[in-house]
C-alpha cells in the first residue's frame, strides 16, 4: 500500500502517489540548480509547472485517479531531463540540442504583444505561419464583400481564443516544444529586451524635463496634442486603406465581369459594349488598361494608409516600384490612344436625303400617324439612345426611335416628303456610307400616310448615332390631320421651323402661308393657340414668337424676350394691309364664336 499525496499544481489540484511525489519534487529541484541565470527563475518554474499541470491534466481519466510514477516519467519525457541541457549560454545558440524528446503544439492563441486591435490576426499569422498583415488584409477584404457580415466572426475568434499570456504559452503560439530550455530562453529573451530599454533610456533627458517644472506642463499639452493628431492619423490610414483596396477589387471584379477572361463574354451587357465600342479595340485590352490606370494609383493609396496604421511595414522594393511606374504610364498612353480612336470614328456627321412625292392637293385631306413594330416594341414615342432587338430572321439589330418629324407649308400643288439618314463616322465617306445603311420605312395608304416610329441597322454599323428626319411640305389648302402618336416627334423648338405644334393633334388643320389654322378646335384650344380678347385684338403666342394686332397697328415679339420687337403704327399701312388684318381678326373672331 502506497501513501497518496494531494498536490497544487499551478492552481490544479492532484492526487499523487508518494513515490511520484518525490520523483517530481527532486525534478522540480534540478531544474532551478540547472537555470543560467537566478533573476526570473521563479516565473519559469511557474510556467513549468503550469505545464506539468497541463499534461497531468491530459492523462488522468477522473478527479480521483492518482498520479503513479509511469504517468510522472510520461511528463518528463515530454518535458525534458534537466541534465540534458546545459546551464550557460550556450542553450540559446542555435545548435540542436540532443537528449529528450521535443513536441511541437498547434494551438491558437491572441498575439497581445502585437496586436493591432485584439491580437486575433497576429495569432492567426503564428498559427498558421502568415505575416499578420496579409490575415489583417484578409479580414478588410471580407469584410467588404460580405458587407460586414464576417464582423461577428472576427469578434467570436476575440472572445474564444485565450490571450497568450504566460511564456509557455507564447510558445505554444508560435508552434515550439515548451521545454525547460524553451521557457528560460523566452524569458531570457524577454527580460533582455526590458533591461536594453532602461540600460539606453536617455536619464539626462529625464532629469532636465524633472528639474523643469514649465516643460513639464508644456509636454504634457504637446502629448494631447501629439494623440490627437495620432487618432486622425489612424482615422485616415483606415480610410486610405479602404478607399484603395475596394476601388482595386471593384476593378478587379469588373476585369472579370467584362470578358478579359471569358466570364459573361456573351452576355447582353457585352453585346451593348461591342456595339458602342466604336474603336474595335477589345474589350479585355481596354479592362486591363483601366485596372492599371486606376488600379495602380488606389493600390499606391492603400500602401501608403498600411504605412500610417503599421510602422514597421516593410517597404516595396524599387524593382516592384519602377514595374509599376512603367505599367502606369504604358496604360495611360494605351487608354489615350483608344480615346483618341474612339472620337475619331465620330469626328464626321453626313446625312443621306431622298424626296418622295405625296399625292395631295389643296382641299383634299391628309391623315398623319406613327407607327411601331410589335417585334421590337409596342410603344410609339421617340426617345433617344439604341436597343439591340432581332428581326424576323432572328439576326440582331441596332433599334431606335431617334425620329424627326417637321410640318412645314409649300407654294407647290403637291404634297412631298424627305427623309433625311444621319450618321456619323471616321471620314465623310464613311459617315456617308453608315447613313444609307439605315433601314426606315413608310406607307401611304387612303389618304392615310404611315411613318414608322423608330429605324434599324445592321450591328456591323455600330452605333454612331443613327437617326432620322422627315420633312413634310404641304401645298396651301391641304388639311392635316395628325394622329396623336405624333405628339412626341414633332416636339421642336423654334429652329426647325415645323408649323405643327404640340396640342394640335386630332384636329383639322388647314395649311396657309407658314401657318396651321385649327377648323375644328374648341374654344379653349383656340383660346391658347389664338388668344382673341373682348375688344377684337388678335394676341398670338406659339413657343416664342408673339405678335399683337389692334387698332394701333401691329405689335411682334421675335423670341419672346421683350427686347426684339418689331411696331408699325395703323397710320403707316397701306389700304391693303388695313384691310388683311381686318379680314384676319374677322376670321379668327367667327372661328372663335363659332365653337
């Protein structure tokens, strides 16, 4: 029967048998005589303890199983014979040292001594044997593209993972076997460190601030000061950081989504690209030149916020730097030549005009409409820009509806029609020849004249902003009447001299001398279009222009402003101009009564 000894081990209790008991006290004992140095031999042989406890703990099943002398030998000969290491210096060369066995542990630990907020990337970087500022860059990077979702992970890491604390387990952190000699050269290395920084403290300095009792006061105000300019100093590394690392993931992504290398190269977002790329320069060509363009300049920003927040980041070397420099300046130069490649395909506008007769004559009656194509859309509205679409051959096509309607009254006997094709392009000839590839078409029917709503053209055109204009010239005594799908295509100013204006529509219109007069328009409307006073004085007001006839003679406003005007007093006409007015305030007087 042995005796059994209950035991503190670094704040474990153990049972123990006594035969264990003096084995590992007599250990204990051999490892203080065979320390090199007695300052700090306690916290070691604390550490080494806590140690022991560690394993013990390892190998006991239960609260009541006692500690024999196999399972003591077992520890030993993890921890190592005392007699196998040598007590000078010479442990903390780099030698191999011989004799008991040696672990190395995978555990994670927070590096407190380097950490930035917690330590959780610096004892990530020991675990798995990364510097901790790619793990920190690790961390910003998800934390982007998960939209802070990684946030409570990196603050569960905080909470679970112990902070390494004691010398063994800094050890542990950084994967070593916590052996005697381990323990005594980390605490060495430690407490070197602590005597260099009081052994080249500057006590002069000290003393003359101690002796001085203002400069003491001014330093501690050039203290608060110095913090503060430190935090926005961080503030602002932060912000350099993140600044430049998401633009140069943005890009990086969008290097992807752009086809450089053949993610969604057949997307319809890359067949609007081919078709407004009108300098045939690829598309993973002009990506790559944006990456380094812009990427460059924000990777440079973030480099520089990572030298504000870590102060001894490493610098790049000048190889890496003149690469980039290089890379920068060759993309500079590539972008500016598919600009300039770009503008000039655009540098010339020719249009391309055909006359087509209209058989109507004064007196006879003229239906006016737009129309669509259900096969690329329902809508009848002009509107400007292009959409890719496939006709009836199933072939893609440029579609727009960038059309131009324009009224305007003909001395001829006649009705006629031009239709005008735009486009631009590298040259005339060019430009010339991208025109008369425009496909538009128009029918008249009954009396009844169609005109499409929009045009098309091949994609081999690419877009250079296509468009058409159709000019109607109208004998005098023809009457229009103009659908209400119109209303939209000859929405113009002033310019293009169209006598068709918006509110018109639906309506009878005969044609005179550069004027449209409304047969069948109610009193409202003619009220806006004519506005014809109690008095019998005729006041016109279209877009800009105004005019005003009463008795004192004529009254004209150009544009509008007030400052253009044209007055002729009643005593300067002729008979013959007297009696024009007279019938025209007539004629508009009865057309107003009469509806």
């Amino acid at each position: 029967m042995k005796k059994t000894v209950n035991i503190n081990l670094a704040g474990t209790f153990f049972h123990i048998d006594e035969d264990a008991f003096g084995k590992l006290s007599r250990y204990l004992d051999a490892i203080k005589k065979s320390l090199s140095d007695p300052q700090g031999g306690d916290e070691i042989i604390r550490d080494i303890e806590g140690r022991i406890a560690e394993l013990f703990s390892e190998k006991i099943e239960s609260n009541t199983q006692v500690i024999s002398t196999s399972e003591l030998d077992e520890v030993i000969a993890v921890m190592g014979q005392p007699e196998d290491y040598s007590v000078d210096e010479e442990i903390f060369e780099d030698a191999p040292v011989s004799g008991s066995k040696r672990t190395t542990y995978n555990q994670l630990f927070r590096d407190i001594d380097n950490k930035f907020i917690s330590g959780v990337s610096s004892g990530l970087g020991h675990y798995f044997k990364i510097d901790a500022i790619w793990i920190r860059l690790i961390w910003i990077f998800l934390t982007f593209i998960t939209s802070g979702m990684i946030i409570p992970i990196y603050i569960l890491l905080w909470i679970l993972m112990p902070a390494a604390v004691s010398v063994s387990d800094k050890l542990k952190m950084n994967r070593e076997a916590v052996t005697i000699t381990n323990i005594e050269k980390k605490f060495k290395e430690g407490y070197e460190a602590v005597a260099d920084g009081i052994k080249n403290a500057d006590y002069d300095k000290y003393g003359q601030k101690i002796n001085s009792g203002a400069s003491g006061f001014f330093d501690t105000i050039g203290k608060i000061f110095m913090t503060i300019f430190k935090i926005f100093g961080k503030f602002f590394g932060v912000l350099m950081v993140i600044v430049g690392f998401s633009t140069v993931i943005a890009l990086i992504i969008g290097l992807f989504t752009a086809g450089t290398l053949g993610i969604y190269k057949d997307g319809a977002s890359m067949d609007y690209v081919n078709v407004v790329n009108t300098s045939d320069a690829p598309i993973w060509l002009i990506s790559l030149l944006l990456l380094f363009a812009v990427g460059i300049p924000f990777l440079a920003l973030a480099i520089l916020g990572l030298k504000i927040l870590i102060k001894n980041l490493r610098s790049m070397g000048w190889t890496a730097k003149i690469i980039l420099i290089v890379l920068w300046l060759a993309s500079l130069v590539g972008i500016a030549i598919i600009a300039i490649h770009q503008v000039t395909e655009q540098a010339f506008d020719e249009e391309v005009i055909t006359e087509h007769m209209v058989p109507v004559h004064a007196g006879e009656t003229l239906k006016l409409a737009m129309r669509s194509n259900s096969l690329y859309d329902t809508d009848v509205s002009r509107r400007y820009g292009l959409k890719l679409k496939y006709n009836e051959n199933d072939e893609q096509i440029i579609y727009s509806s960038d059309v131009r309607l324009i009224v305007r009254s003909s001395k001829d006997s006649i009705g006629r029609m031009l239709v005008e094709k735009k486009a631009d392009g590298s040259s005339s000839r060019d430009a010339k020849e991208r025109a008369e590839a425009i496909n538009y078409g128009f029918t008249l029917e009954n009396g009844t004249l169609l005109l499409d709503g929009y045009l098309t053209s091949a994609v081999q055109e690419k877009f250079r902003d296509q468009e058409i204009e159709i000019i109607l010239y109208l004998p005098e005594g023809v009457i229009l009447n103009a659908d209400e799908s119109t209303y939209s295509f000859h929405r113009n100013d002033s310019y293009y001299n169209d006598i068709l204006d918006n509110g018109m529509e639906g309506y009878n219109l005969i044609v005179e001398d550069d004027f449209l007069k409304c047969l069948d328009c109610p009193k409202e409307v003619m009220e806006e279009l004519y506005d014809n006073d109690d008095h019998g004085n005729v006041n016109i007001d279209i877009d800009n222009f105004k005019m005003n006839i009463d008795n004192n003679g004529v009254n004209i406003d150009l544009d509008g402003d007030g400052e253009s005007e044209i007055k002729v007093k009643s005593n300067n006409f002729d008979k013959e101009l007297k009696d024009s007015i007279e019938e025209f305030k007539n004629e508009v007087q009865l057309d107003s009564e009469d509806n």
